[in-house]
C-alpha cells in the first residue's frame, strides 16, 4: 500500500483522496505502482489548479460574463465534488467560492453599471428631445437645422433603452424634426413667393426707370426717381439669379439721368457764377454814386446801371440776397435824397425839415448801434449789409442838414 498526506492506494488498487467528511474513492488504478497511481491523480489535481488560476485571471482581466464564469465554476466544481483528484480538494473548494463572490459581486456592479449606463441614456435622450422641441420652434432654419442633424448623429451614439421608453422618445424627438422640416419648408415656400413677386414689381420698376432715363425735365423727374427708389426698396429682394441684374439696370438708368443733369446744372452754375461777377461789379459802380451831391445825375446813372443789371441772367442761390442788397442800398438812399429835395424845395416843408434832420440822426445812431450788435456776434455778413445803408443815411443825413442850413438861409 502506498499513501502521501492527501491520499493513499490500498492493496486492491483503490486510490482514496482525504477529505474534512473522511476518504473518498477517487478511482481504482491496476496498471502500474501504487506510487504511479497517486502520481496520475495528484497531476490531476495541478491541473485543476492551473484552470482555477486561469479562471480567475480570466474574471479579473478580462469582460468575461458572469454566466460564462459561473458555468467554468461550475465544471470545475463537480471535478472536485466528484474527487478525481487528490490533493487539498477543499482549498480548491474554498477558491472556488471566493471565486464565486468575486463573479457575483461582478455581477452586481455590472447591474447597477447598466442601471447606470441606462439612466444617463434616458436622461441624454430625455434633454435631446427637449431640445429637439424646442428648436422646432425656431425660425433660425440654417442653425437649427444643423444643430438637428447634430442632434441625430448624438442620438445613435446613445445605447438603446427598453424598447417602450426608447420608441416613445423616439416617436418624440423625429415628430419635432418633422414639425421643423414642415415650417422650413413652408417658410421658403412663402419666400419664393415673395420673391418672385418682388421680381414682378422690381421689373416694372426698372422699365420706368430706363424710359425716363433721357427725360430733360429734371425737377420732376429727380423725384421720381426718388420715389421709383423707396418702391425698390420696399419690394424686398427678388431671388439671386436676378436681383443683381435688375440693380444694375435700374442703377444704370438712373445713372444716365443724373449724369446728364449734372452736366446741364455744372453750366447753369458757371454760367450764374459768372452772372454774380457781373452784378458785383455794378454793385460796385452803384456805390460810387454815394454820397449824392448831384441828385439829377446820381438818378440817371442808377437807372442805367439798373437797366444793365436787369439784363444779366440770375446768380447762386446763396449768393443773391448780398448783392441785391448792395444795389437795393443805393437805391434808397437816391429814394431818401430825391424825397429831402422835394421836401427842401417845398415851402410847406420848412417847418418839419429840423424835424426831419433829428429823425435822420436818431436813425444813423440807430445803425451804428445795431452794426456794432452784429459784429459783436460775429455777423459780418449783417454788419456788411447795414453799414452800406448807414453810407445812404449818412448821405441823407449830410444833405438834410445842407438843406436846414438852406431853409435857414
């Protein structure tokens, strides 16, 4: 009989494996030793204890399942519960079971990991259909459309939930892309219509514009044209293929217009730029007469030079009141000489000539104050214009005092 501390072969050849519960018949060995018999049964106990390690590094290195991981367990285990081995059969028991722990533990953790996993999912599907909803609303067609499609593609990355929860979401989120792709389509339905309607009015608008193109009647048709361009405007943009066409046609005729009117008023105003030379220097010349010493010849010199003005065409705008002013001085102050003659020469007048004369003082007093006013406030223009007049009151006021002296005479 041979034996070793975890077995033994008696003299039947019955090999016996010692347990906690006492011996157990692990098999009956007749071809050989006792010693080669005990031998063949403890290299089948390593070998248990090589798959027992393999398994374990296999359930923690590796994703295998816990059911995949229970059914080797379980393979194992009834090797051993069969004692086809000898050697310390419990302790490959006691692995075991803490192998199991570790598997169900596994299991466990991979449960609440699902769980987990599944309510991220939900959550991500749950904000993604939010969004989708609320972007359907949105009248930013470009941007909510690609934000969308984004959408989509984040969708399918999800893992799926239970079939129920996953088609409702679902159901959810394609009726949002639909509500928006209804609405983006109708939105651009719409503005092709009003496109094209815009193109309509826009053609209309440039056919007046390139039949008034030659008009020479500027005023009016300036304004037209002025209005012709808020009608444009208010049309909106007709489509792209022929908004830029349309412009340019309607910018090119009113190009041709304006450029002639240009080049029509350039010569009115050369030509009124010339004309203010002209009255300027008459101006001048009427000015001369000033102060009047001969009333008859002043008289006759202004007219002439009156009928000379009369027959020059018209100045600048802006340049007019200054110059008629100049020639309206003179004239009133010929006016002011003729009526202190008539009043000299008149016996009735006498009695109000020294009357007269006081009124004509207070009166160039007056202009010297109001000049002084107005160069103060930097109004040379006003101070210009008033000190020509104080020349012909100054003049009135000389020939009113002469005249006292000659009612006094």
């Amino acid at each position: 009989m041979s034996s070793d501390p975890w077995g033994r072969v008696d003299e039947t050849g019955t090999v016996y494996v010692r347990t906690a519960e006492g011996e157990k018949v692990v098999g009956s060995w007749q071809a050989g030793t006792p010693e080669e018999a005990l031998a063949y049964f403890e290299r089948k106990y390593e070998g248990l204890v090589v798959e027992i390690g393999l398994l374990e590094k296999r359930v923690k290195t590796t994703d295998l399942s816990a059911k995949d991981a229970q059914t080797a367990i379980e393979h194992i285990r009834q090797q051993i519960d069969e004692h086809h081995a000898v050697g310390d059969l419990a302790a490959l028991s006691a692995r075991l079971d803490k192998l199991v722990a570790t598997v169900d533990s596994r299991r466990e953790e991979r449960k609440a990991q699902k769980a987990k996993q599944a309510d991220e999912a939900r959550a991500a599907k749950e904000a993604l259909v939010t969004e989708a909803e609320e972007l359907a609303q949105s009248e930013q067609w470009r941007v909510a459309g690609e934000r969308l499609r984004a959408l989509v593609d984040t969708w399918k990355g999800l893992p799926r939930l239970d079939r129920k929860s996953d088609d409702e979401l679902w159901h959810r989120f394609s009726h949002a892309r639909s509500a928006f792709s209804k609405r983006r389509k109708a939105h651009f339905a719409q503005l092709d219509a009003q496109r094209e309607e815009a193109r309509k009015t826009k053609e209309r608008l440039v056919a007046e514009a390139e039949a008034l193109q030659n008009s020479t009647d500027w005023g009016t048709t300036a304004a037209r044209y002025r209005e012709l361009m808020a009608d444009w405007k208010a049309a909106g943009r007709a489509q792209r293929e022929h908004e830029d066409d349309l412009w340019n046609r309607f910018r090119g005729a009113q190009d041709v217009f304006f450029a002639a009117r240009s080049g029509v008023f350039a010569e009115r105003d050369a030509e009124q730029t010339e004309n203010l030379a002209l009255k300027e220097e008459l101006a001048g010349e009427a000015e001369k007469l000033l102060p009047v010493t001969d009333l008859k010849a002043a008289r006759a010199a202004f007219r002439a030079l009156n009928e000379r003005w009369e027959a020059i065409g018209h100045v600048p705008r802006d340049a007019r009141p200054k110059v008629e002013g100049r020639m309206q001085a003179v004239e009133r102050a010929i006016q002011e000489a003729e009526e202190a003659e008539w009043r000299r020469t008149n016996p009735e007048a006498r009695a109000r000539a020294a009357g007269l004369t006081g009124q004509l003082q207070d009166a160039v007093e007056k202009l010297r104050k109001q000049i002084d006013a107005a160069r103060a406030a930097g109004n040379d223009a006003k101070a210009d214009k008033l000190a020509k007049e104080l020349e012909g009151r100054q003049a009135l006021l000389d020939q009113a005092l002469k005249g006292l002296e000659e009612f006094g005479g």
